[in-house]
C-alpha cells in the first residue's frame, strides 16, 4: 500500500522531511530565494539535474523578478510563476510522493511558503552522452553504456536505473593532498546495518596523501597478503545495480570509471553481466564451463608435472612413450620447461596490453606462432608442454577481474611446486591448503566461501544454476512456509520447558534424564540454563517474525489488489453500490470470524482497499462510502478487541474506536510493531504512536481514562 500524503505549508516542514526520507543523501541540494515576502526553495538531485538548465531556466528568471521589485499581486501565486518561469515541461503537483518521483527524474521542484503545492520544472542532464562501451566487462547481450571518469554522471547513471528515495549516497573526502571525492551507495530498505557501519568504519580510518582511482580504495580496503579478491571492482552500472539490490555496498571515487563492489564471494567470480540477460539454462552450461576453466587453469601444469615425474603408473604406457618421445633432447626438467613458457606467455600478455590495439595482433601472431614454433624445434621445450601451458594460460583469460588473473597466477605457481616436491600427493596436499586458506577468508566480516562453507544447498543451486522467475517465486513461498514451521517448533520446545519448569515433579525426573553436558550442574544451575534456552528460542522467533512480515504484507496487498482490479473497469454509481456491498458483506463476514489470525489479515486487507483509487479519489475520501466505511472498521475494532487481537486503550467505546482507527491510516507496513503511549501536556492528553522505537505520530485524545500507562504494543 502506497500512503499520498500532502506536502505542508510551512516550508521548513517540507524542507526537514525531505532531508529526512533522502537520509541527508549529499546529492540532495537546497537552494533558498526570497522574492518581496516570499520565501522559495529550489530542490533537485544535482546527480540527476543539469545546473545549466536550472540557471537558464529557473534562476534566470527568479532572478530578474526580483531585480523588477514588482509586487506580486496574484492570487494564484503559482500560476504567476508558472507562466514566468520558461520551459517546455513545467507541472504542478502537492504530494511528497510526486515530489520524490519528479526529482528522481531530473525535474527542479520549486517550493513556496504558505502553499500546499509546489511546481517541478524539467530539467534532466543528459546522461546519455559518449559514454563508451565497457571494455574490461565486454557482453553480447544487455546494456552498452560503461562508467566514465566523471563522478556526477556514475551515480547518475545508477539513479537512472534505480528511481527510488531509498538509494542512498553518503561522500568523504580522502588523501590530504588530492581531496578526492569517495561516495558510498547502498539501498537504505535492504543493506545490513554491521556491513554498512564497517565501510563507513574503514573510510574514515584512511590516512594516505592521495587517491588516484579506485583501485586504491580496493587495495587499502583488503585484507593484507591476500591473492584472491575479495573486492572486485567494476566499469558497469547495470552490475553494479544489480549488486546493490542484493544488498551491497558500491563504492564510487571521482575520476575513476570504476565502482568497488563490497562484500564480494568466491562464486560471484565465477559469474557474468550478461548471465542476468539469457536463458538459464544456457547460463547453466556456462558457469560449469567457467568453473572447469578455473579448475584447469590453476592445477592442469601441475598435474602434468606429477605425472610425468613421479606418478607414471597413472597414464597409458603408449601415451608414456609419446610423452617420452617428445621430450626427447630437451635440456630442462618438466618445472623449468612450464615456468619457461609460463614467463613467455606472460611477457606477451604484458606487451599485449602495452601495444596500441593496432599492434596487439601483431604481437599475438609473434608469439602464438612464430615463437611457439621456434621453441619446439630449436628443442628448447616439448610440444606437450606448450599445449598444457597454452591451455592453462587460455583458461585464465576466460576472467575479466585482473585481481583473479592474478591469483590464478600466483596459485598456479604454488601448486606447480608442490607437483615438482612430492608428486601427486603435493598435489593433493597443496589442494586441501587452498580449500582451508579459502574457508579461513572473509570479505567485511562475510564467509568468503558462502554458500559452499557455510553450507547453504539453496545457495549451491543458485550459483551453479541460474534459476527463472517462476522457481524465484516458488522459492521465496518456501522460503515463507519454512520460517513457520521453524516458528512452530520453537514454540514447541518454549511450551515444553515451561511445562517442566511449573511441575516440581517432572522438573525433577527432566534432571535425572539431562545430556552429558549438563551432568556437572545442580538442579538450580539446569534450570537457569533452560530459562536461557527459552530466552534464546523467543528471540528466534522474533527474528522470523520480522523475516515473515514484510513478505507477508506484500503478498496480502497483491492478493487484495487482484481482487479487486476489476473495480476500474467499472463506471459510475455502479461503483459505489459494489463497494457499499462489498462492505456489507465484509460485516457479515466480521460477525462470523472466530479466529485471530483471520482478522488480522482482514485489517491489512480493509487498510489497502480504503487506499484505492476511484477517479481522482481514494476510496475512503468519497462521501458516499464513509458512513459504510466508519460500520465496518468499528465492527472489526469491536471484533478484534473482544478475540484479544488488539488492546482495549479507553474505557469510553467512541474514544477507543478514534483511537485504534489510526491502524487503518498509517503507513506502517508491520501493524504488529506499533506500539502506543499516552503523555499529558499542559493538562492535555496526547497519545504518541510508534512503529518499534520510532515516533511515527501524535494526536490529542478527549478520553478521560486510558488504561495503558505506559508504551503498549497495540496488537497483543
């Protein structure tokens, strides 16, 4: 459900809620005039918004009014500077919520002092300048446009992707020297609060004179001796948006064209841009390919090593003597032979990125052919070997972050040495180091492992499968329907302690029967520890509630919109009649319910369909409907207070009623966070209405008695 809310007539008020939705975000920008007697505020994203045509467009003209001192003599103030201010595209609007929308477009709204509506003039930077193809991230399929060296268009280039108030941009100043401009971007409603607190952590602790790019970011941010990233880096904002809505963080530094992505896992490496953007199954076959690749890269050299050295029992006898025959006048054991050709291949890889891209080529055929070629017939290395490390060295290059190349690299060279040792077993060996050394890994505080270690099938599935929409859905349904059976079994074990703690007799007999791990304690001691225990499991529960009912809201909403989409189809009174009909069977309905759980989702039912439009109205707001409306809530507030679904606040019915009617209008998603708390002022009493520990409104009550002294949760 989507609450319209009115802007205020006080511009300071409209001024300070703004900043707040927007979290201060510091593209946000305020410019204040004062024209005669009014007072103006010009508000836009300047990520979004062209100073250009707000000087041109706005300012200009605000400006020149001003230098005229003409009085402003209209009644209709904003149709005066509507017909002033010049512009193709100029609205009038009065809600936040067409506030919001309009300036995450690019459009300037202008408020004023004492008037409920204000006016947006477009004003869109074009964002859709040269802004060249991805070079480092090349896909087939997908968008084309890549990060540039300009800060204001990076982020402008995600809020043209993400249009909502809870994208949320937050800048530091870094180097003493360069003052570099370092944004951090995350989605307000999704981040984790401990990931977001340590980046803002590490940021700040930065002392360095200067940051150039980037990459610097990501250098200091990891962890020290480490070869394997865990930090990546991007030149996409369509990755990059996708990261965020999975609850990462990005980091944008001015004049690089690339963001730091936190945190980053191991099987996000094995992933692609263009996997979002083809069919599953394809993406399937490929992401096998790419991890086979990585397997091949970093242990095909040195199982070929252990073979041919140590472990000839392992191959055919013909294919020993084929290896033998070729290796035949070659001056090098296996490991100088492959550390040989690894530092050729590596020379040209260098003096391919080096070149200009006419040359690359050039160098390529050098190389691949003529030096390849040459190798082999001067005796200098056996054609085996330039396949095994050619093959090697083509797996590598199948990853676009340089950090992996990097760490394919060095590994190679790790497990390369322990072949060259002990042979297979050294191969083994070294293998079980890695899988440790990677376990051991974290990125901000994450398993780097995750989903393999910890373990997590659904996890597994999802990165070596790329699932479709239809098995997303059905998996957030189990999703739901396994946080209640988990709910359940909590409770369960709860009624089963508190059995056993309000019966001496079977406390008793419970002792006598506890675990090995409680043998050392007395009766007095088991007890606290299942006191402990229960404590524990209510908290679990807690926490799966508020898994459970943002999802649950949503899925209520959707089935109740569906319900009733046919209503704008309809025309005229017809309309009307259908929903005073409706409600009346909604009362019938209210009589009948004995169950809590029924009305509860008859409240968030009730709560949305008030909120439906009918022409240029809710539902609600219609006179026709508000008596039936009025029927209805009180019978379901009478029902709801008498199963003990929500407390009972005065003792005075019509109080009450105006009271826990507040329900339906706010726009709390979880109705079972509100909670409510009476606080007399000037011998007058208010009641203050929070959604967990945030006030959320205030409104004076008549009632004379209130039973709750103190702040009370309204559903029980």
């Amino acid at each position: 459900m989507i609450i319209i809310k009115n802007i205020y007539k006080s511009l300071e008020e409209n001024i300070n809620k703004i900043k707040f939705e927007y979290k201060y975000s510091k593209d946000l920008t305020f410019k204040y005039l004062k024209i005669n007697a009014l007072n103006i505020s010009l508000v836009y994203l300047n990520t979004l918004a062209s100073d250009d045509a707000i000087n041109n467009y706005i300012l200009k003209s605000l400006n020149d009014l001003i230098k005229t001192k003409k009085k402003l003599k209209y009644k209709n103030i904003l149709t005066y500077f509507k017909s002033f201010i010049p512009g193709s595209n100029i609205k009038e609007e009065n809600t936040f919520n067409k506030l919001y929308d309009l300036i995450e477009n690019g459009f300037t709204c202008i408020l004023f002092n004492n008037e409920d509506n204000f006016i947006a003039v477009e004003t869109k930077k074009d964002l859709s300048r040269a802004i060249d193809t991805p070079k480092t991230e090349q896909t087939i399929s997908g968008p084309k446009d890549s990060f540039t060296e300009n800060y204001n268009v990076n982020i402008g280039l995600i809020r043209k992707r993400i249009k909502s108030k809870d994208l949320i941009l937050e800048e530091f100043t870094i180097g003493n020297l360069t003052n570099t401009k370092v944004g951090i971007l995350y989605m307000d409603n999704i981040i984790e609060d401990e990931l977001l607190n340590e980046v803002r952590k590490k940021l700040s602790e930065i002392e360095i004179d200067g940051i150039i790019d980037a990459s610097y970011i990501t250098e200091i941010l990891s962890s020290k001796n480490i070869v394997l990233p865990l930090i990546t880096e991007t030149e996409r904002p369509d990755l990059a948006t996708m990261s965020l809505l999975e609850g990462k963080v990005l980091i944008a530094v001015d004049n690089s064209p690339y963001m730091v992505i936190i945190p980053t896992f191991f099987s996000d490496l094995f992933s692609a841009p263009e996997d979002y953007y083809q069919r599953s199954k394809n993406v399937t076959f490929t992401r096998i390919i790419r991890i086979t690749a990585f397997l091949l890269a970093i242990l095909l050299p040195a199982f070929f090593i252990a073979i041919t050295t140590y472990n000839h029992e392992t191959i055919p006898l013909t294919l020993i003597i084929n290896f033998a025959a070729q290796r035949q006048g070659v001056p090098f054991p296996s490991i100088i032979e492959a550390l040989l050709m690894i530092l050729i291949f590596e020379i040209l890889r260098e003096s391919d990125i080096r070149m200009p891209s006419l040359g690359g080529s050039a160098i390529s055929i050098l190389g691949a052919i003529v030096l390849g070629d040459a190798a082999v017939s001067a005796g200098i290395v056996s054609p085996i070997m330039v396949i095994v490390v050619a093959t090697s060295a083509m797996c590598s290059l199948m990853f676009s972050h340089i950090s992996m190349v990097n760490a394919i690299r060095f590994w190679r060279i790790i497990f390369m040495l322990f072949s060259t040792i002990l042979g297979l077993p050294g191969l083994y060996f070294c293998m079980f180091l890695f899988v440790i050394y990677l376990s051991s890994l974290k990125s901000f505080g994450k398993p780097y492992l995750y989903p393999f270690a910890p373990f997590n099938f659904e996890g597994i599935k999802d990165t070596l499968l790329k699932q479709n929409i239809k098995e997303i859905m059905q998996n957030k349904e189990r999703f739901l329907e396994e946080l209640t059976n988990e709910k359940k079994r909590f409770n369960r074990k709860i009624n089963a302690i508190d059995k056993i703690q309000n019966d001496k007799n079977l406390l008793k007999k419970q002792y006598e029967k506890r675990s090995k791990k409680y043998e050392n304690l007395t009766i007095k001691e088991w007890n606290d520890e299942l006191k402990k225990e229960r404590t524990a499991l209510l908290k679990r529960i807690t926490e799966c509630n508020e898994l459970i009912q943002p999802k649950e809201y949503i899925k209520r909403m959707e089935n109740t919109k569906n319900k009733y989409d046919f209503l704008e189809s309809i025309q005229g009174d017809q309309t009307l009649e259908l929903c005073r009909m409706f409600l009346l069977g909604l009362r019938e309905k209210i009589k009948n319910i004995e169950n809590k759980k029924e009305i509860i989702e008859l409240i968030y039912e009730l709560r949305y369909y008030r909120f439906i439009m009918y022409g240029n109205e809710f539902l609600k707001d219609i006179k026709e409907l508000k008596i039936s409306f009025a029927k209805t809530i009180k019978s379901l507030i009478d029902k709801a207070t008498k199963l003990k679904v929500i407390e009972n606040v005065s003792e005075d019915s019509k109080e009450n009623f105006a009271i826990l009617k507040m329900i339906f209008d706010t726009p709390i998603i979880d109705l079972q966070s509100i909670s409510i708390e009476p606080k007399e002022e000037n011998n007058i009493i208010y009641l203050q209405y929070y959604d967990g520990k945030v006030l959320e409104s205030k409104k004076i009550t008549q009632a004379k008695k209130i039973k709750i002294k103190k702040k009370t949760k309204i559903f029980i």
